[in-house]
C-alpha cells in the first residue's frame, strides 16, 4: 500500500464510479469498470489518464498509484487476449507494482457533466446550458449539440480550438459564414459530420480524427469539419473525473498523468 493516512476499499471507489458513469448493458468496444484487479483492497492514490499504455501504466506506477482509471483499457473486442507481447507487458507492469485498472469507454463520452465531450465544450468556453445530448451510438448520447450565442466565425472558432485544445487542430471551412450550431464527438468519429450536417442542422462539426474522406464530406455537406487530435479531445474526461475523486474522496490523492499523443 502507499503510504498515506487515508485509504478508501477498492469495490467502494469502483461502485462509485460504475454509478456515475451508468455502465449499464451497452454494446462497447471493451469491458467498461474495474479490468484489473491487482490485489490490494484499498485504495489511496488514484491517477486518471486517457490511455493504459504502458508509458501511462510505468508513470502510474512511478507515482504510487493503487488504482488507474482510464478511458482506453487494455481490453478491446477482437483484440488479443492472450497475455503476450504488449499486453503482457502492461498487465506485468501493473501487477508487480500493486496497481489496479478501471475503464470507462462510451459513458466516459456519454456523461453531460464530467465526460469527454464535456470537457472539450467547457475547455471552448460554451455553458452547460448552451448543450444538448447528442449523436446516439450503442446506445448512448456520446456528444452533444451547441447553440453557438453570440454566433461566431468559422476562423474564430477554429482559433479557439486551436488556442484551447490543440495548436495543431485541422479545420476544413466549408459551412455558412456563421456557426450558429456546433457537434461536438471526441476521439474518433469523423463519419458523425453528416449526421451533422444533415438532421442536427450543425454549421460546424468537431471531433478527434480525420478521415481521408473528410475534406470532401465537409464540402459536399456544406458544414465546417474540425480536427483537435484523438487524445487531445480525450483529455477532458479524464481530467474531470480526476476533479470528481478528488472531490469525492478528499483524503486521497488523485492525479490526471498525461501521455500525449499527437493522433
């Protein structure tokens, strides 16, 4: 155990967050919750992160954390699940140094206060009550809708990405020449722009990656495609759920590790 004055059992932090984040039956990519048990039944450091490679695992570890709680697992449908090659690598890394794993995939971008489209719509500086759940998948609003008060330029909102989120964002500016409304998907989801474009009526549509076909499907719809990176919109998440073990469980330490990738 680490040392501090506090700890809290495991299955009490897991349960807490399986409450807050709904990890009802949904068709997900991976298992959502507790993928790790290392052992230790309490818990006094929690670090948060987007993704459980094994640079974020080591630094973990390094830091003295009992428990992980990512966005990304180690497990994926269709993946491996032998114990081999990467996979082995970071499930040794967490066992020999006492570490548990908890992931939290689509409710992580489903949640309306501390998930990943969330953050990036605070990060952008538009209020909570400017948002509507949005964008369906597997069961689950994984993004939302912006009205977008005062209505502002494609390049001013491109900026204010660019300023706020990542320097680097890719923007192709094909919409009208205001953005009263804005989609919003983190990580991976450039097909949702003609959803956008089409029954959400967005002017401008934001999310992780782009696709070789997104310059053409932000022209041919007529809507604004932006680009702020997969990880850099999955920061987010994290960071606010680190916010919210803090203040859940005052006397533990929490911290958000960063491992960035440029994707």
């Amino acid at each position: 155990m680490t040392e501090s004055t506090e700890s809290v059992p495991l299955f009490d932090v897991i349960a807490a967050l399986d409450e807050l984040l709904v990890t009802k039956p949904i068709r997900d990519y991976g298992p959502n919750g507790l993928q790790v048990d290392s052992g230790r039944p309490a818990v006094a450091r929690i670090a948060t992160g987007v993704t459980s490679n094994l640079a974020f695992i080591e630094k973990a570890v390094a830091w003295g954390a009992d428990l992980a709680v990512v966005h990304h697992g180690i497990y994926w449908n269709g993946a491996p699940v032998t114990a081999t090659g990467a996979l082995g690598r970071r499930l040794r890394a967490m066992l020999s140094g006492g570490m548990s794993l908890a992931a939290y995939h689509l409710p992580l971008d489903a949640h309306s206060e501390v998930g990943n489209a969330a953050g990036v719509a605070d990060k952008l500086d538009f209020p909570p009550e400017s948002r509507t759940p949005a964008f369906e998948h597997r069961g689950l609003d994984v993004g939302c809708v912006i009205d977008v008060d005062p209505p502002l330029t494609p390049e001013a909102l491109l900026n204010r990405v660019r300023k706020a989120i990542n320097p680097e964002a890719l923007g192709f500016l094909h919409g009208p020449p205001l953005v009263r409304r804005l989609g919003i998907v983190t990580g991976g989801a450039a097909r949702d722009v003609v959803h956008a474009a089409g029954p959400l009526r967005c002017d401008a549509y934001m999310t992780g990656e782009a696709g070789e076909y997104s310059q053409a499907d932000a022209r041919e719809e007529g809507i604004h495609f932006i680009a702020g990176g997969h990880h850099r919109t999955e920061r987010y998440g994290p960071l606010q759920l680190a916010w919210w073990l803090q203040q859940t469980y005052p006397d533990l330490e929490v911290s958000f590790i960063d491992v960035d990738n440029p994707v």
